[in-house]
C-alpha cells in the first residue's frame, strides 16, 4: 500500500525527469557532457586493462608466426602498390575524360580520412549507435560520413569536445539514399529493418519495376549532399513489391560488421 | 544515517551502465544486450531506504541515457516506479530467498525497458520496435533475473564489508551468574 512518502518521493522524481526531458538542446548536452565526467575513471581503468589484454596477447603471439604474417603482410603491400599504381592511371583517365565533357571533379579522399576507434557501443536495444574517440577538437561536426574498409558504417550525430556519436546504418535516424547496382542502376533509401538481425537494413521505395536480385550490390547514391557516391553498403538478400506494388523493398545484408566495430575513419569535409 | 549503501548503489550504478556501454556482451552473439540497472534496482528496494531507491533511479537513469541515444532522462520514471512498488510491498516479499530475487529481477528487467519504450513512443521518438523486440525483452529479463541474486549478494557484501559491524550483546548477566561449590 503506497503510504504519503511514497507519493512525495513519486512526485520529486517524476518533477525532476520532466526538468530534465524538457531542458532546452544546448543545455542538455552540456550537462550530458559534464554527467559523463562520472565515467571518466572507468574510461581510463577499461583503456589500462585493454591495454594490459593487448600486451599480454603480444607476448603469447610465437615469433614463427609473427615473422610468417610479416611476410604475407609484405606480399599484400606490394599487391596493393600494383593496383594503387593502375588506379592512379585510370584516375588520370578518368581526369581528362572530365575535363572533355566539362563534368566536376569528384573530391578525393586522400587525406580526408580520419582515423577514430569505437569507445563505447549503444546499451539500449532499441538504437544503434556507437561513440568513437574523436570529437570538435579533431574538426569533427554533425552529418560527416562514418567508413570501414568494408563499407558505410553511418554518420556523425553528435559532438563534444573529445567524442562523438556516431548514428549506425539501420538506426531509425540514420536514413541513406542508395541504388542499386543492376542494369537500371534504381535509387532507394536505406533505413531500418527491426531490432533483430543487427546486419539487415531495408532499401525501401525502389521503382515498381525495378528487376532487383539477391546478391546485387547496393552503394551510396550521392543524393541527399552527406554521403559521397560510391561508398559500398552491402548486398541485396531479397527483395518484394510493397503497399499493393506502389514500390519495391529489397532487404541489404550490410557490408561493415556493425556488432564488431573497432576502428572506423570518418571523412572529413 | 547511514550513507555507506547509499554511495555503494551509486557506484554499482555508475559501473553497471558504464560496463553495458563499454562490453558489447550478447549483443554480437543473440543481438540482445542486456540491461542490469532493474536488476539493481531491485537489490536497493529490498535492503534501502526509498531516498536512495529515488537517488538510484534519478543516478542511474542519467548515466545509462548520458551512455545512450535515448533522450536525457527518459530512462528515471520507468526505474523509480519499479523500485516504488517493490519499496512499498517488499514486507510481503521474502526478499532473502534467491528464488524471490530471481522472480523480481525477471520482472523488473521485463517491465523497465517496456516501460522506457512506451515513454519514447509517447514522447515521439521512433525507437527500433518490431517482433524482435519480444525475443530481446525475453532475453534481457532472463538473464537480468539470473544475475539479480548475484547482485544482491554483492551489494549486501560490500554493505558488510565497508559499514561497522553492529555490536552484539553478550547473554552473559553478571547478576544471574551461577556459582558453585562451597566457598
């Protein structure tokens, strides 16, 4: 039975989480800010005891197989050299031909990207997000594109001083305009598919004819003005005709592996 | 007053949303990742006062939503009015059996999140809803309320360990005291 200091303790809180919700944008991520301070200690104790899992991994890693990895890691440089070496031709080519038909460089992205590492990963279930240890003082800002090796991974949602959230593909606020590279080259857009599986996103609003395949891949489009043409998403799994064959949705087993994030570069303006 | 378990619920709070944040746990594995501070919320409603039922809520709600995507401060009512009726009805719990732990964990790691995404949902947000959402609520409490016993036991570890042992009165009375034999 709720007694009357039940009800006074019910209505402080309830007080102070409706001050709290309603507090204007500015100052809430300054006091989030200052809350995080709490953790700081923490980030400092996981950073040390990766740090000492890491050093130990080192000293139980045989030399055999070190100098063995050394020598594949050299074979694949000198592979990479031999491609980097074509594809600065084909980007010369690729120059000229622009410059014939009056079209605009594409921006390179040599020297754009910056390295970040994920710090910490979203605990509710019901977001994906993931903060990286990168923040205003690197000249990160809101929008700018989140990249692995392997593909898109998001974009920049929020800043502070030394991190930043980053919004992951499949989260309901991060929405990207991709196509589809069949012979019709068709535009969608990327947006969520469910809480579970975390590698799935939905390319929602294809043309109703559009002839979609499992296995085709999906890039960004380049529409939109944040993501930059080109950036690889993942594969489409299978695709179907929605809202009575108004459009088509295809569902894209996403190229990054968004559960095991650790390093990521974000491209720079 | 006793502040000891006060500042220990605190400090388990603060490392429990930091060690959800910062370990990646199930979530790789089952998509699910699990969420402790019901769990916690429980062990204070059972061994506290409802000042620091009230303290946990409003701590432990900020430091999980500061970690988050969530808007600031949505994560406190679903907390405290978990831990307000375990508070109000736990003379009829019997709230040292691990069995009744478990079965209280399991609840409050079910309804807590349920009730945060009825808030988002109200408040206009549009969080990551949909059929998986029941295996992943299923998940969280299970494993909540499994680890609940243990959480308790460790907080009423640490209360002994870092309070004063309270003074027991010895059944010795020099004025009843027997002698024997002849003098």
């Amino acid at each position: 039975m709720l007694k009357r200091p039940h009800y006074v303790a019910l209505i402080i809180v309830t007080l102070i989480a409706l001050v709290v919700l309603n507090l204007p944008g500015g100052a809430v991520a300054r006091l989030r800010f200052a809350f995080n301070g709490f953790f700081l200690p923490l980030f400092g104790f996981a950073a040390t005891s990766q740090n000492l899992a890491g050093q130990a991994g080192d000293l139980l890693v045989p030399r055999r197989e070190l100098i063995r990895e050394n020598q594949q890691l050299r074979r694949d440089n000198q592979q990479l050299q031999l491609v980097a070496t074509q594809a600065v031709e084909i980007a010369r080519e690729n120059a000229r031909l622009r410059q014939f038909l009056g079209w605009r460089e594409q921006a390179p992205w040599k020297g754009r990207l910056k390295l970040g590492q994920v710090i910490l990963r979203e605990p509710a279930n019901w977001w994906r997000t993931v903060q990286i240890d990168l923040g205003s003082r690197d000249g990160l800002r809101t929008n700018l594109p989140v990249l692995t090796v392997e593909g898109l991974v998001g974009r920049v949602s929020a800043v502070s001083f030394d991190r930043a959230q980053v919004v992951l593909l499949g989260d309901p606020n991060c929405r990207v305009a991709a196509l589809v590279e069949n012979a019709t080259r068709d535009n969608g857009v990327l947006g969520p598919s469910g809480p579970v599986p975390g590698d799935v996103a939905v390319l929602s609003y294809l043309p109703p004819g559009a002839v979609v395949k499992p296995g085709q891949k999906v890039v960004t489009s380049g529409l939109g003005g944040i993501f930059p043409k080109g950036i690889p998403i993942g594969q489409v799994l299978d695709s179907q005709s929605v809202e009575f064959g108004l459009y088509v949705e295809a569902r894209v087993k996403l190229a990054a592996n968004l559960n095991g994030l650790e390093e990521i570069w974000v491209l720079m303006p | 007053m006793n502040v000891i378990p006060t500042l220990l619920i605190l400090l388990m709070a603060l490392v429990v949303a930091f060690a959800q944040a910062w370990w990646g746990g199930l979530r790789g594995w089952i998509g699910v990742q699990v969420d402790l501070l019901p769990a916690l919320m429980v062990c204070a409603a059972l061994q506290t006062r409802l000042a620091t039922v009230a303290l946990l809520a409003v701590f432990g709600g900020l430091g999980f939503d500061a970690l988050s995507a969530n808007p600031w401060g949505i994560s406190i009512l679903p907390l405290f009015v978990v831990g307000l009726g375990l508070y109000a009805w736990r003379g009829l719990i019997l709230r040292r059996q691990a069995f009744a732990q478990f079965l209280l964990g399991l609840a409050a790691c079910g309804v807590v999140p349920l009730l945060t995404l009825l808030l988002l949902l109200t408040a206009g947000y549009a969080p990551l809803v949909g059929w998986g959402t029941i295996w992943q609520l299923a998940v969280m409490a299970l494993v909540g309320g499994s680890l609940t016993p243990p959480l308790c036991r460790f907080f009423e570890a640490g209360q002994l360990a870092l309070s004063y042992r309270r003074h027991t009165q010895s059944s010795f009375r020099p004025d009843r005291d027997i002698r024997r034999g002849r003098r």
